[in-house]
C-alpha cells in the first residue's frame, strides 16, 4: 500500500503559513532557532547591562531614580520604561532593545525570518549580518 502524502498546514490568523514544501525547513529553522535564541538572548542581557551601567554613570538625579525602577522591574518590561524617558544619548541602546525583543517574539511565535511588514522571507544574509533584523531588503528604510 502506497505511504499517502500528508499535507501539513499551520494556521495563524486563518492564513495558511507553512506546507509540506516548508516543513524541512521549519525542523532545520528550529534547530538553528535554539543557536539564534541563545546568542540574541546574550546580546540583550549585554544591551540591559550596559543601559543599567550608563544610568548608574549618570550625574542626573533623574537617571539614578530610573535606574532604581528598572532594577525593581522585570526586563521585559524596561522598553516601556526606558523609551519615553531616556534621552537621545540613550536611543542606540533603547532600538537594539526594541530590536533584540522584537525578534525573540518572533521565535517564540514562529515567524522568525520572516519579514515583518510584508511576510516575505529575510534571506540568510540579511540575517546573519544581523539575527534581529525585521524587515527584508526591500521593507528595509
């Protein structure tokens, strides 16, 4: 008895994402998912450290106050804290985090690699010159 092709489907908003064509890739993507994690988690707690160490630097008794709320709330949540608040000394730092956050989500939900405003896949280089990159060569300003 012939093995029957099974087509695999993920669904996401009632928007067919992946089939059978890319589900080879998606196993591969995973593995290398876990390795792209690792290393943008790594970077993201050196862009944290460095933000904390600037504030802490800083004269400004505005900053020390800062630094005192973003040392009693969780990570995730300093983007908020941090963006509206900050000068533009600080703004490098302030878009890596958006950056770095953005594309961690995108592991988490599967849509790693791919662009954020028109869905098209990044390509590999793009990626590898920088894994937090969101938009493909085209969408990129």
């Amino acid at each position: 008895m012939p093995k029957r092709r099974v087509l695999i489907q993920i669904i996401i908003n009632e928007r067919i994402l992946f089939d059978n064509a890319s589900i080879a890739h998606l196993e591969d993507t995973a593995m290398n998912n876990t390795e792209i994690q690792t290393k943008l988690s790594a970077e993201l707690a050196q862009v944290r450290q460095r933000l904390l160490d600037m504030l802490a630097d800083s004269d400004q008794g505005y900053h020390q106050q800062l630094l005192s709320q973003l040392k009693d709330t969780p990570p995730s949540d300093w983007l908020e804290l941090t963006a509206n608040n900050l000068g533009p000394e600080y703004q490098i730092l302030i878009s890596r985090l958006e950056k770095l956050e953005a594309a961690l989500c995108q592991i988490d939900i599967g849509q790693y690699g791919y662009c954020c405003d028109c869905e098209e896949k990044i390509d590999d280089e793009r990626l590898l010159t920088d894994p937090a990159t969101q938009r493909c060569r085209r969408c990129a300003p």
